[in-house]
C-alpha cells in the first residue's frame, strides 16, 4: 500500500450535521419537516442529487432554474456553518493517523463528493497534510461510480491496487470496490457490510514496522 485516499463527510469531520442544518432550512420554507433521518440519504449524495431527494420528501416540484437557486442558497447557509468550524473539528485520531502515514512515505489523497472540500480541509488546518484532492470541483460521477477514488489515485500517479480507501457510506465502499481498492469502512460494521475491515474510528490504527494495523 502506497497511498490512501479519504473520504471527507463523516470520515475527517463531521459536516452530516451542518449539511442537515442547511437542508432543514430549505425544507421549513418550502412548508415541509426534514428530519435527521431523512438527512442520512444525503450522505455522499452531491449537492443537486441531495436537493431531488428533498424534494421528493416534501412533495415538491419545481423547474430546473428553482432547483437552482434552492440548491445555491443550502450552500450558502452551510458555507456560514463550515466557515465557522474549528481544528478541533476533526474527528479523533485523524491527525495522528495522517502524520503516520507522511512518516511511512505514504501518499495522502481525498475522495470526497465536496464541492467545499478544500475549504473545509483549509478552515480545520490540515489542508497541507493531503497530497492530492479529488473532490466535486474535479470529478463529474457520485460515488458509487468509482471515479472519485479513480481520480485520487491518478493524481497520487499510483496504480489502484496499491490505493486503500477509508469511507463511512455504504455507496463510497462500493465505489472503492468498483475502483479495484480495499476499503476500510469507518462506522459500524452492520452498516458496512461490504467493507473489507471496519473501525469505529481512527483511534484504531495505526502503523508498525511500516504495516498498516487496525482493531476492527
Ligand atoms: P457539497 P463526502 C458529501 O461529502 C456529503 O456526504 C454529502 O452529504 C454532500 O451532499 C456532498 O458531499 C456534496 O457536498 O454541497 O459541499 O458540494 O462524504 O463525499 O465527503
Ligand atoms: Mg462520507
């Protein structure tokens, strides 16, 4: 293994919460609930195929360029959430976990379905940690189409086989699959099923003797 490459939402941080903000704030001016249950539909979906799922929840039909614009002002109101996040944000034992890899000589890339991701990254400081960052500005397929962590691995100038990924969604561990990697999924193992190893978090890895060792 020579490279990883990471999933952003609910793997690095936890944005789910400040994605369901947003959305929710949509929803309640559109005249209709969403709930945090709804809200796991959302996760790893992009931001238009997020805003069709809202509206098939409330009901609501609305022309392309409305979609538009609703889909435009979540952001705007997210970017007030993530623009306010702090380094104390990133989920525990992520940095450690990064700094073990950039001192065993391997490459860091991020696999996120984002459009913000950089941001995010830059606002909780560890942005510089990443070698490479395919994200929404530089890939056009949502997971679980491979090209994310396709994209991560090329811009790492790696082969996939010597890629692991580490994701949180169901449709990002089919991605890695269909991407020719091995997943770590990270949450809980009744959900990733399809993993080839799950952790509850990156307090369980670590590297020794250059070998990548995790208590799933
Ligand atoms: P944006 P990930 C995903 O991040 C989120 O899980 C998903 O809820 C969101 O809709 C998507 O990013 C797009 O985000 O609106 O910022 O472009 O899990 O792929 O890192
Ligand atoms: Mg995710």
């Amino acid at each position: 293994m020579k490279g990883c490459i990471f999933d952003l939402d609910g793997v690095i941080v936890d944005t789910a919460k400040y994605h369901y903000l947003a959305w929710k704030e949509i929803a309640s001016e559109l005249g209709f609930e969403f709930t945090e249950k709804d809200n796991e539909l959302l996760k790893g979906v992009s931001r238009m195929a997020s805003l069709e799922i809202l509206l098939n929840i409330g009901g609501i039909n609305v022309c392309e360029e409305e979609k538009l614009k609703l889909a435009d002002k979540k952001n705007k109101i997210y970017l007030s959430y993530i623009t306010k996040m702090t380094s104390e944000e990133v989920l525990p034992g992520v940095r450690d976990f990064l700094e073990a890899l950039h001192q065993n000589g391997i490459q860091i890339a991020l696999g996120s379905a984002s459009k913000n991701a950089k941001t995010i990254l830059k606002q909780v400081g560890i942005e510089d940690m990443f070698d490479a960052i395919a994200d929404g500005t530089n890939v056009t397929q949502a997971k679980p189409d491979p090209e994310v962590f396709q994209k991560g691995a090329e811009l790492l100038h790696l082969p996939a086989e010597e890629c692991l990924v580490f994701e949180d969604a169901v449709a990002g561990v089919e991605a890695a699959h269909r991407a020719g990697m091995k997943c770590v999924g990270v949450g809980k193992r009744e959900i990733l099923k399809q993993a080839d190893v799950v952790m509850a978090d990156f307090r369980q890895v670590k590297i020794e003797n250059g070998k990548l060792k995790i208590n799933g």
